[in-house]
C-alpha cells in the first residue's frame, strides 16, 4: 500500500513538471490568455454598439396629419409633420423641403407642439395658384444625424375667388381696424393712415381698389398675427374708406368701413404732406397788399405820417412771405419721404446731390419741394453738411 501510494506521487509530480504554463502557475501566459480573451470578445462589444446606434438612426419616424383638402388662391395653408418618439423628435430637428408647386413658403421656422403621442411640427405656405402639390419633407436629428423616411407630398386644386368691387386682396380668419387717422392732402384730397391687425393672412399683399395713391408705412407678417400701418390718398369729397376681404372662418366676404373725420393737426400727427395752408397764405398777402394801398392813399390824401408807419408792418408781411425759401442740400442716394415717420413710404431717391427748396422742419425731417412739383420730406442724416 506504501509503494503503491508513492508511486502515484512521483507520477503527480512529473505531470506538473512538464504540463503547458497555466494563468495560475505562470504571470506571462496570464497575460497572454487576459489579452486574447479580451481580443476575442471586443468585436462583439462593438457589434453591439453598432447595433445600438442602427436602431436610433431608424427609429424616428414621420407622418402627415391634418392635410388640407381645399385650398384658396391667396390662402395661408398649414401642413403638420408628426414626429415620434417623443424623446427623440423632441430635439433639434432640420427639415429638408423639396418639390412643392403653386406654394410659397410663408415661415422657414415651423410651429412645434409637443404631445404625449408625438411632436407636431406645423409649416405655413402661400396658395399662388390653381395647381398644388404638397411638398416633400425630409426630417433629420441634427444630434445623431438619423434621417427619416421622406414623405411625399399629395396635390389638390385651389379655387380661385369671384370678389366684389371693394375687394383689397386679403384672405384672412380675422381682420379688424385699430385705429384711423384722416388728415389734408391737398385742395382736392385727403390722406387716411390707419393700422389693422389679421390672423392667417397675408397682409403685404393688401391694396384698396380705388385710392389715388396707397402704401405701407410698416408692416410686421406673422401666421399668428400680422399687422401694418397703412396710408391711402382719396378724394376729399368721400366721407367713408370702405373695402372687404374674404373671412376664411365664416366663408364669405365681410365689408369694413373707416368714416373721413379730416383732423387739421398734421404736425402733432406727423402726415403733413403738401403745403394745405397754401389757400389761407394767399389770401393774407393780398389782404395785407390792399391793406398797404389803403394807408399810403391815406396817407396821400391826408399827409399825415402816422398813416406810412402803419404800413409799414403789413408791408413788411408781404416782403417775408415773397421771399423765396431757402435752399438744403441733399446727398446723392437719398430717400425721399411721402410722410415724416420712421420707416415712411420712400417714393423718390436723389441721383446725385441736390439742392431742393426747404420750406419747414418736422422733427428730424425736412419739407422739400421737388422739381416735379411734388413735395417730400428728408431726413436729416441725408441732408449736406455743408
């Protein structure tokens, strides 16, 4: 039993003798095994990685909602892209917007509602003519750079209107006067500026059918609410400005009307526009002429002194307003003004420089009259300096 036990020993000891290094027994081949294993188990690792980002990049997904079916030349028309996931479509998203007809884009950036089903991306265009077609849209994740599947735009017919004669070429779901103000021209005509205020419209495309000359002093367009001051010149023997525009929310034409209240106050309004006074001058120099025959005939008749001093005041009326204005200077390239406001009408520029009879001041700008007989207003900055 002895021999037997140590012969099983000696051949223990000869197997770990010759037998292949082990992690346990030798630190090099620890290492070898550690880097191999480690080797043959990255692929898998970034198999997975891969994978990961394969399923985000296809995982957002687009859809239309809520498509016009109807449309009319001159409407502002909505198209909503839905977005889902929600915590993907939530981010930065770019679109891609392609192939559309008889649309104009009316807003680059959409309107973005986020829901517990998706995100709502809602894009505005102008209806310009009969033959639509929807765009395709495109969205990436600006974060990973995951593109959607594009969406294909669907076509329709947009109607054009059959307006009546008072008809200022807006559509709009609401439309409304803010305030009004009427105010001299000329001996024949008046100026009305007024500001209005719309929703889903197209405001810079507003013109009254019938005014001698109409334009913007500002406007501001926006699919939530738009709004402009507006001036429009018009026969001083109308008492009202009427127009109508085409209520998309009740389908029909609605009529406004802005009454002729004529304020003389141009100069606290600022739409002084043409020498109105003109009439009244004219009337005073020959009141203050007669004046200055009466007192020298006086004078003559009865050879008192007195009679030439009291003359002398009318008289010298009459050589103030006879004298001609004096002159301003004005830069090449500068605008001229229809009204003396801040982002006023420009219905003139200066080729080159000029010397323009100047008849008074409003502010920061300058009343001039203009070779064609016309009269405009500079503003100071334009004007020489020397």
């Amino acid at each position: 039993m002895k021999t037997l036990a140590f012969l099983l020993l000696i051949t223990a000891a000869v197997q770990f003798a010759f037998a292949e290094p082990s992690v346990l027994n030798d630190p090099a081949a620890a290492q070898e095994n550690a880097v191999a294993e480690e080797g043959a188990s990255a692929p898998d690792a970034g198999g997975d990685i891969n994978a990961l980002f394969d399923g985000v990049n296809t995982a957002l997904s687009v859809q239309f909602t809520d498509l016009p079916s109807r449309a009319y030349i001159g409407e502002i028309i909505s198209v909503t892209v839905k977005l889902t996931p929600v915590d993907i479509a939530s981010g930065n998203i770019e679109y891609t917007i392609q192939n559309e007809e008889g649309l104009r884009i009316f807003s680059d950036t959409p309107r973005r509602k986020v829901k517990e089903d998706g995100v709502y991306d809602t894009f505005y265009f102008l209806v310009q003519s009969g033959s639509v077609r929807l765009p395709d849209i495109t969205a990436t994740v600006t974060s990973t750079g995951a593109v959607s599947p594009t969406l294909s735009g669907s076509t329709l017919s947009a109607s054009s209107l059959t307006p009546p004669s008072s008809f200022a070429n807006v559509l709009a779901e609401r439309f409304e006067i803010v305030n009004y103000k009427t105010t001299p021209y000329n001996n024949d005509s008046n100026v009305v500026i007024f500001t209005a205020k719309a929703q889903r419209c197209d405001i810079g495309s507003f013109r009254l059918p019938n005014a001698i000359k109409q334009g913007f002093e500002s406007k501001i367009s926006n699919v939530g609410e738009s709004q402009m001051t507006f001036y429009a010149i018009i026969p001083n023997t109308e008492e009202t400005l009427n127009f109508s525009y085409f209520n998309l929310s009740k389908q029909r034409y609605e009529s406004l009307v802005i009454p002729i209240i004529v304020d003389d106050d141009t100069v606290s309004t600022q739409s002084d526009l043409s020498p109105t006074d003109a009439r009244h001058t004219e009337l005073k120099v020959t009141a203050s002429v007669i004046t200055v025959a009466i007192l020298f005939a006086l004078f003559y008749w009865r050879r008192q002194k007195w009679y030439l001093y009291l003359s002398a005041l009318p008289m010298f009326y009459v050589i103030y307003v006879l004298l001609p204005n004096p002159d301003v200077c004005v830069k090449k390239g500068a605008p001229i003004y229809l009204l003396p406001i801040k982002h006023g009408t420009i219905f003139e520029m200066t080729m080159q420089e000029e010397h323009f009879e100047a008849e008074k001041t409003v502010g920061e700008f300058t009343k001039v009259h203009l070779p064609n007989d016309h009269i405009g207003w500079v503003h100071e900055r334009d004007l020489c300096s020397n």
